[in-house]
C-alpha cells in the first residue's frame, strides 16, 4: 500500500523536519499532527517502523500524520473504520508523554499497546497476553495515588473484544498479569521466582505506564503482548515466527478496535 507522507514544507530535503514551518503547526512539543487527525481507538506499538508497517499491511487509506523525531503516527481504515497507529518508544516515560498528549491534545479514546514481552511460568514462546493488570518497579502510579499503591487495570471492554477475537481465530491468548520493567537488565536476584509465585505471566517495559496515564485522564487502555522470547527457557521467535506472531496480535487488536 501507498501511504500519504506528511510533509514539513521546507525546501530542503536532507533535514525537512529542522524547518520552522512545521513547528509553527505543532499541536504539542512532540506530535506534530494536525487537529482530529487521530482516530478514537490508536494502536500504540514500541517502534515506529512497527507503526508504519501496521499501516502499511491492514490499513485502508492509510495517511502518515505524525514524524517528529521519527516517532511516526498514521491514520487509515480497517473493515470501514477510521483508526490510527503511533510510535511510543521504549520504556515508561516515552509512552507516558506520546499517551498523555494523544489522550488531551487529541481527544484518543482508547489505546491499545501492541508489543513483545519475555515469558516466564505459564506461557509460551508465541503464546499471546492480553495484560488485565500491570504490576511495575517504577514509582509512576505511586504518585499519582499520593504515595501509595494505585494498581490501574486494562478496561474490560477491550479485555473481552480482544479475547473473543483471538478465540475465534484459534490463535493462543491469555487473560493475565504483566510486570512493566524499568530495567531491561534488571539486577535483583530472585525476582522472576517471586513474579511467578505471584501468577505474573511476562516482563515487558511500558503497559503499567500507560494503564496510570488512561485511567489519570479519562482513556481506555489495553496492553496485547506476544511472547517473543521466554526467560526461563531460553527460547526466542526466528525473524518467521516473530513476523507470523506480531501479525495475529495486529489483528486482534484491529478487531477489538472495531
């Protein structure tokens, strides 16, 4: 599919987005789309070529909207319905400013992260999580509940479309907890016993984050995570099966979205 590529309106074509002429439009400091360029529902993965090739592979008339440091956001149809996908970075603090603004600058509705996780106890290379809850080591969702412990859940709505849509696929889901890391490398020993003991099924880096920031300003979010790598086997999806993979969790985040 072709994709409609914003543009900054400057002459120059080695470094377009240093021109004042697009920051003279930006709605906020980091996402320069235009107002109601957004659909209500935005699929919200990690990278942003994972973005592009979203839109690129299961949109309709699909629109680039958004560039600013690369963080790419576009806006198309899947089965007659607008939605969107966007970039959010790596890690809690990225995907709290891109959810923040798209939830207050743009009137998003509902966000749906879409990404990989590490398993542990009770799942499956390939095995989908649809994230019902987030535990984190990040102090975020402390502060918003004035020091203690604020614990923001997956909205039910998109927890059931989602589950039912994998279902009806026979693609492998899993109604559960996830852990939001803020270290990739993580140096407490013993901690992935006590995350079993406590039924947490993976370990992924951004889901506790934007669950908090949903709930703080009125959104509706969800976290579907693909197992990609599994930490107590050591098993990791060929470049195939994380292809294969990362698709059925598209889809079933496109159809729980409609």
């Amino acid at each position: 599919m072709t994709i409609e590529h914003k543009t900054s309106g400057s002459a120059n074509s080695t470094f377009p987005y240093l021109y004042a002429p697009i920051y003279r439009n930006l709605s906020t400091i980091h996402i320069n789309a235009p107002e109601n360029a957004f659909a209500d529902t935005v699929l919200f993965p990690g990278d942003p070529l994972r973005a592009k090739f979203i839109a690129e592979n299961f949109f309709d008339d699909a629109k680039e909207i958004c560039n600013v440091r690369n963080m790419l956001g576009f806006t198309g149809t899947y089965k007659g319905k607008r939605v969107s996908v966007m970039g959010s970075g790596m890690g809690i603090p990225s995907c709290s400013i891109y959810a923040k603004e798209l939830i207050t600058d743009y009137g998003v509705k509902n966000i749906i992260r879409i990404g990989t996780a590490g398993g542990l106890k009770g799942v499956k290379l390939g095995d989908m999580v649809i994230a019902l809850s987030a535990s984190t080591d990040s102090n975020v969702n402390r502060m918003r509940l004035l020091g203690l412990d604020f614990a923001p859940a997956a909205d039910f709505t998109l927890v059931k479309n989602s589950y039912a849509a994998a279902k009806k696929k026979n693609y492998p889901a899993i109604v559960g907890s996830c852990f939001s890391s803020d270290l990739f490398y993580h140096p407490m020993e013993g901690l992935h016993d006590r995350m079993e003991k406590l039924g947490i099924l993976c370990i992924e880096m951004e889901a506790a984050g934007l669950y908090g920031i949903c709930k703080e300003y009125g959104a509706n979010p969800l976290a579907i995570l693909t197992i990609s790598d599994h930490i107590r086997t050591g098993e990791s999806m060929s470049a195939e099966e994380r292809q294969l993979g990362l698709s059925k969790m598209i889809e079933v985040a496109l159809e729980a979205a409609v």
